[in-house]
C-alpha cells in the first residue's frame, strides 16, 4: 500500500484529517530548511515541499519571495531530494513528504530520473501545477509514479468544467486530490469556505473513496477546524512561509527558527478535528 | 490593397503542439495551471469563433488598414545592396517598411487583433506584460482606441530605464505594474502577468509575441500574419515573383512569423531568422535561444526551446531589450527543428554599427532589434547571395525609443 494510502486509512479508523503543511524546499536555505521540516514532521501528517521555480505562474508573492531566498541559496531538484532524504532518515517517523513543483525542473532532472529519484528517497507523493491533464507528461509521469506506488495529485478549483473535474479526479492516484478554496493565487486573504465544501461533497459523490484535500488561503485555527470537518487533507501554505520569513528577518539560527515555525505549525495541526 | 484572407498552412494538434514527425519532439501545448483553465478556454473558443465571423475580420482588416495601416510600402535598397557586393554579385536588397505602422513596430497588429477579440468576446479589461514597453505601448494604444482598461506588467528593472514607450503607455492611460521577482525583467513581468489572469478571469490576458500557452502562440501568428499577406501580394507585384530569401529578427518571434508565415509551404523561399549573440556567444551573455544551445524545457505555459540554468531559466542578455527573452515561441523552434527556417545572430555592437550606418547612409533610424538582422542580412547576402536574386529584409520598427542609447554610442565612439 502506498504511504499516503496506509494515513488515510490510518485516520479514517481514527476519524481524524491530516494536516499539511507546505513549505518552499532550501527557505531560506538548506541548513534552515532542514531543521524546519525536520521540526514540522512532529505536526504534519503530510509536508508539502515546494521544489521553487523562478518562473512559477501560479504562486502568490508571498511564495515567489520564498523561491527567491531558495534559488539565490542554491537550492535545484538534487538538492531538494538530498533535503528530503535526510529529514526522512533522521526522523524516522511516518510524516509523508509530497513534493510540489513545475513541469520544467522536473524536465530538466529528467522525467525517468525523476520518478526513480522520488521511489529511492521514499516521497509519498507529487503535486506538478502546471501539468495539463492531457499532455504526454502527464501520461509518463503518472503511469510511472504510480508503478512506484508514489502519489499523483491533481488540482481542481471551484470554477473548473465538471469534465475537467471528473478527468482530475481519474488522474490523481494514490493520494488525495487538491481542492483550491477560489481560483486564484495562493494566500488569498478572503476565503469563501462554503464553495469549497461544495467541490469537495462533489468530489464524493463522483468518487466516494477519493481522499479530498483543500488548501489556498487557510490560516487560522479555526479555518483549519471548519475545513477538516469535511476534508481529508487541510493544507496550511502562505502563513508557514511567512513564519520563515519573519523568523529568517530576525536573523534566528536554524534550531531558534525551527522551533519558532513548528509552535505556530503545531497549533493549526492540533485545530484538526 | 485588400488584405487577403488567412489560409492556415501549419495547424498544431488540437492541443496546440507542432510534432516533428522525425524524432517526435512536441513544441508548444498548454502548461498552466488548472485554474487557468478556464480561462484560456474562453480565449480559445472565441478566437476560433471570431477569425470565422466574417464581421468580426472584415472590421478587423479595415481598422489595420486604416488605424495601423498596416499597408506600408517595400522599396529597394540600393545601398544596402551595394554593401552586400553589388546587384551584379548577390542581387537585390529589399525593405519591407513595418516601422511606418501607427506606434512604430510589428507589435500593434497583434496588439490590436487582440484587444478587438478582448472586446468581441465582452472583456473590459486587459492583461499585457512588456520589457521594452514596445508591446506596452502597442496594447495601451490600441485599448484607449477600443475602450478597454489595461494593466502592464513591467520588470522592475526594466521599468527603471528612461522610456519614450513607457510614457506614451502611460499617456494612453494604462496602468502600469511593477514586478520585482526573479531577475525583474521580462520573463518574470510575464509570468506575473499570468498569475494575474488566473485572479482575474474577466480580464484578458494578452502576450507581447508568439510565446505563451495555447492558443497564444498561434493566436498572436495568425493575426500578424497580415504583414506575411501583404507582403507576399506586393512583393510579386512589385517584382513578378516571391523573394529568394527574407530576414527578420527574432526575439520571442513574432516579427519573424509575422513577415514568413504565408511562405513556410513554399520550399524556394529561403527563410532566414537572426537572434542577439549579446557579447559574444561564447561569452554566454546572449539572448540567442536556437544560437546559443537553448535545450528542451517548459515555461510560461509552453514548451519550447529555453536558455537554461539548472532547472531554473537562465538571463537572457543583450543591449537590445525587444530580444532580451531566455526562450523562443514555439512553432518558431519547430520550423527551425525541421529546418525550414536557418539562425543567424549579430551581436550587439555589430547592431549598433549598423544602426548608425543607418542613420548616415541610409537616413533611417531603425529600431535597434532590426539591426541585428540587417547587418547578418548583408553578411549572408554577400556570402551566398546570387545574380538576379531579390532578398527582403524585415525593418520590424522605428528607432525612436533607441535614440537616447545610441546617442550615448555615438559620443563615445566619436
Ligand atoms: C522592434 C522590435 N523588433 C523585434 C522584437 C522582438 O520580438 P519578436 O521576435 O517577437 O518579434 C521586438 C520586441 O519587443 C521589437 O520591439
């Protein structure tokens, strides 16, 4: 069974949702990103782990300035996998690792050495923005990843077609699928939670068993409290990256800024119900 | 002259890719994400809608007649063809006249398609994203004409240099953006502009060349290729048949499509496109994607040929900020893979050169992007030019927002 499978089951005996917490891989550099995520997996059910790209079109300001500190420390897919693989091996606990990027690092990389990459290092699952549900890519990469018994999410929005919906929802593979609260930008400062509830009851009923997931501008407990009253997955983004960035400012060293992130992380993850 | 109607000679696959049959490479396609969907999908079907709706064209043809007169002349060169060796030796030189267009560049054609298609499909507002405001200032004229509001999006950077474009953007009443990610420059104003019309779906998102997720690429072609259409029915007037070879610049390549488009089925007409080789090639400061070893990658919604650093997309460089773009439209890449179009560079003080030669022997002041094809236009046409050949090069634009750069030039090489 695959890693994300065996929590949802997990939880589902619990009655319990995960919760993920994202953050841009190497923000605001590798020794500090390391310390947060390892610190985080004592919070997260799942950590999504952004690989940045300088070109991203879809990320809100908040998130291009963390791509910004990541690219400018160095940070590239290597790296991230060399990140990842640590905090899995000195942790040693169930915390799934989804990594979250574009489609042209990973071309770059190298889609086979990709997927091979992402099956040694154990990553649960992968989200990829911008790859559309019909091109070849899409094919290679989610055949391939699930031959792995890696996950494969797709993201849909309120304002997506119901065929779009019902494709994305065929495309995602052992993981949950990524259900935006509007269709925007991330971090939005006003969410309209009942669309959401609607997209993901919708979900439900074309796929009972599918895990939901929703995220984009969720940053209060009590948000995180609503949303997993009918989520699987509640993903937290844009406010975490701030935490890095105001810890980072602060001039904290990697353990202080850590620890500072994970105390706010952990009271998110503690709303879910 | 009547504009003749647009014949679609190179469809890409429904998904908006061109296929090399040879080795299966794909260029184009629609990368974006999920929530920009829907939005590309009302600019898709409407434009397929709108270039059928013989309404919809014929105003269209009349108002780039008439507005952008879009009708400019070709003439003969004497002297640039004496420069390449003489008609004797290589031939005829030939111009085609496109910085006598309203705003000064090839730009405004696809500028204002767009924006009368925005209008068509019920937009009020536009995207658009610039680097040298050439695009900027064409959107911004042709929205003021049609009622629309704008917002550019800028590099930061870019929008720091002193520019006659970016004050008449501004003096048609367009709002402009600064974008102060990545390397502040093009590409990252036009991603912003992206994410903008994923925030903004009754915006219209507008591109500045032949780049872009589908349908962009072929939408920004189709409309420029009204330049290719004239062309092609003056130049046989003017001599009796088609040019032996055209030259255009390239940047994204808009112009280039605009002028050769109508020709890439006839095999005769050698099509040439010259990208800024910046310092030198081998310096690595460039802006000359097919020259300069661009790989297989995906941006802006595309995949295409790309300048890269690792995963992320390499600076682009070059003096000349119409050709600053780290990437190449993608049936331009296509058309290059199965050879139908051959790269040439100039760098960019054989650019500069060139313009002042322009200016002096000439009497024209050309935009600096359109000196690099005229100085690799007359170095190719020496080399492999021949009696009673007619070659035809792209002026592509007006110098005029050149003209504070090459004054500092020409103090310094006094
Ligand atoms: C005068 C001129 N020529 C050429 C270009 C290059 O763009 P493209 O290759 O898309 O024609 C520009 C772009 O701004 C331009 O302003």
């Amino acid at each position: 069974m695959s890693k994300l499978n065996k929590l949802f089951k997990n939880l589902k005996i619990k009655k319990k949702s995960a919760f993920c917490g994202f953050v841009t891989s190497g923000d605001p550099n590798y020794a500090s990103s390391k310390a947060i995520m390892k610190e985080m997996t004592k919070h997260c059910h799942i950590i999504e782990a952004g690989q940045s790209f300088s070109t991203s079109t879809s990320d809100s300001p908040i998130i291009m300035e963390a791509n910004d500190r990541a690219i400018k420390s160095g940070m590239n897919m290597t790296k991230t996998f060399k990140l990842i693989k640590e905090v899995i091996k000195e942790t040693n606990n169930d915390t799934c690792f989804v990594i979250m990027t574009y489609l042209n690092p990973i071309v770059v990389y190298g889609v086979k050495k990709f997927i091979k990459s992402s099956a040694s290092i154990g990553i649960a699952g992968v989200i990829i923005v911008d790859n559309n549900l019909n091109s070849p890519e899409e094919k290679i990469l989610l055949n391939g990843l699930s031959k792995k018994g890696i996950g494969y999410t797709k993201i849909i929005s309120p304002t997506n077609s119901e065929k779009f919906i019902q494709q994305s929802i065929k495309n995602t593979k052992n993981s949950f699928i990524y259900i935006t609260t509007y269709a925007g930008l991330t971090g939005s400062k006003n969410v309209n939670l009942n669309n959401v509830k609607k997209l993901v009851y919708k979900v439900k009923k074309y796929s009972k068993n599918m895990p939901t997931g929703v995220g984009f501008g969720i940053k209060t407990p009590k948000q995180v409290k609503q949303v997993s009253k009918y989520a699987d997955v509640v993903i937290c983004g844009s406010n975490i990256v701030n935490k890095i960035k105001e810890g980072h400012e602060r001039r904290l060293s990697a353990p202080k800024l850590a620890k500072f992130v994970a105390k706010y992380v952990k009271q998110l993850s503690e709303s879910t119900k | 002259m009547k504009i003749d109607p647009f014949k679609e000679l190179n469809p890409p696959t429904k998904d908006g890719y061109w296929i090399n049959k040879k080795n299966k490479e794909r260029y184009g396609g629609q990368y974006i994400s999920p929530l920009l969907v829907p939005n590309l999908k009302r600019v898709q079907e409407g434009f397929f809608k709108a270039i059928k709706d013989k309404k919809f064209m014929k105003e269209l043809n009349e108002e780039l007649l008439s507005f952008i007169g879009v009708n400019t002349p070709i003439h003969f060169s004497p002297e640039l063809t004496k420069l390449a060796g003489g008609e004797k030796k290589v031939g005829k030189i030939f111009l085609k006249r496109t910085d006598l267009h309203t705003n000064h560049s090839h730009k405004p054609i696809s500028a204002y398609s767009c924006c009368k298609l925005a209008k068509y499909l019920g937009f009020k507002k536009v995207l658009t994203e610039t680097g040298a405001f050439q695009n900027g200032r064409a959107v911004a004229s042709a929205c003021a004409a049609l009622g629309l509001d704008l917002d550019i999006y800028v590099g930061a950077n870019d929008a720091k240099k002193l520019a006659i474009n970016k004050d008449i953007s501004a003096l048609h009443g367009a709002n402009i953006i600064e974008v102060h990610d990545s390397t502040k420059s093009l590409l990252p104003a036009m991603a912003a502009a992206l994410r903008a019309f994923q925030s903004e779906p009754d915006s219209m998102y507008i591109v500045g060349s032949v780049a872009g997720p589908h349908p962009y690429p072929l939408m920004v072609r189709t409309f420029a290729s009204v330049i290719g259409r004239i062309t092609k029915k003056q130049f046989k007037s003017l001599t009796g048949k088609d040019p032996s070879t055209i030259f255009a610049v390239c940047g994204g390549g808009s112009n280039l499509e605009s002028i050769t488009y109508p020709y890439i089925k006839s095999n005769k007409v050698k099509l040439y496109a010259v990208e800024s080789a910046g310092k030198g090639i081998k310096t690595g400061k460039h802006g000359a994607t097919i020259s300069g070893g661009g790989k297989m990658g995906v941006l802006l919604g595309m995949r295409s040929k790309v300048l890269l650093n690792g995963g992320n997309i390499a600076d682009s460089f070059t003096e000349a900020s119409g050709l600053d773009f780290s990437s190449i439209g993608p049936e331009v890449a296509y058309l290059h893979s199965i050879g139908r179009i051959k790269f040439l560079t100039a760098t960019d003080i054989e650019a500069k050169k060139t313009f002042m030669m322009m200016a002096r022997k000439i009497g024209l002041i050309c935009a600096i992007e359109a000196c690099y094809v005229i100085h690799a236009a007359i170095r190719e046409i020496k080399k492999t030019g021949k009696p009673k050949q007619n070659h035809l090069i792209h002026l592509c634009g007006s110098g005029e927002p050149n003209v504070a750069q090459m004054m500092e030039f020409m103090k310094k090489n006094k």
